[in-house]
C-alpha cells in the first residue's frame, strides 16, 4: 500500500477561506458595492486632484454620475475628453478607473484604480453625491 499526501486541495481550500472576508470586507455583505468604503477611498486616493464642489487638477465630482463627460464649463479639460461622447455611469466610470487611457486616448488624468472592489466602492460613493 503506497500513501500519497496530495497538499493541492487542502491549501486551495485554504486559499479561498482566507479570502473570502476580503470580499465581505469590501462589500455590504450582499454583494454590493459599499458607498461608505468608497468614500473613504475618494478620500484617500482621489482627493489630491479631485474635489466634490470645486475643480482642483481634475474636474468636480458633484453630481459625475450621468453628466457628459467634459461638461463642466469651468474646467480646462483635454481636447480628447471634450469631444468624448460618453456619460459617467457604472460602466463607462469602471472602465475610466481600470485605465482611463485606453477608454480616451490623450485626456490627462494618470492615476488608475487596479482592484475591482475599490472601483465598485469609489462609483457607488460618486453615485451619492448629487
């Protein structure tokens, strides 16, 4: 009788099991999005350049969700982000966040936001101000 000890599953299981509070860390539990955690985020990772009322190096966020983008009259946006036919919302902010180079070539903004979750978040929070 020969015995093999296969480590494969038990560490794969253990794998997920620690990364499932990560997930329910960083939602409501439900799944969703949590627009608390993403303004605690815009806080930390988005407010050097952003504001909610006042244009800073990037555009006021009041009210991003659903407005064209490169609206704002009083914001010197990038030739590229003006004649942009696109409008903020859950899908078209993802991928701005993911990488806003590829969604418009030539706009100045250098910053992403690689995780998923944290994306999620900071959209949910841009959601609530109105």
């Amino acid at each position: 009788m020969s015995w093999r000890i296969s480590l494969t599953k038990p560490l794969s299981t253990l794998l997920m099991l620690a990364l499932v509070p990560l997930a329910v860390w960083s939602s409501d539990g439900d799944g969703s999005a949590n627009p608390e955690r993403g303004k605690e985020i815009y806080e930390s990772r988005c407010f050097a350049c952003h504001s909610i009322d006042d244009n800073r190096v990037g555009p006021k966020h009041l009210g991003v969700f659903g407005r064209k983008a490169g609206s704002i009259a009083d914001y010197d946006y990038s030739k590229s982000v003006k004649k942009a036919k696109i409008t903020w919302n859950e899908k078209t902010l993802d991928a701005w966040l993911t990488d806003p180079e590829a969604l418009i070539p030539g706009q100045k903004m250098g910053y992403q936001v690689s995780d998923a979750a944290d994306r999620a978040d900071i959209i949910a929070y841009l959601k609530t101000v109105k």
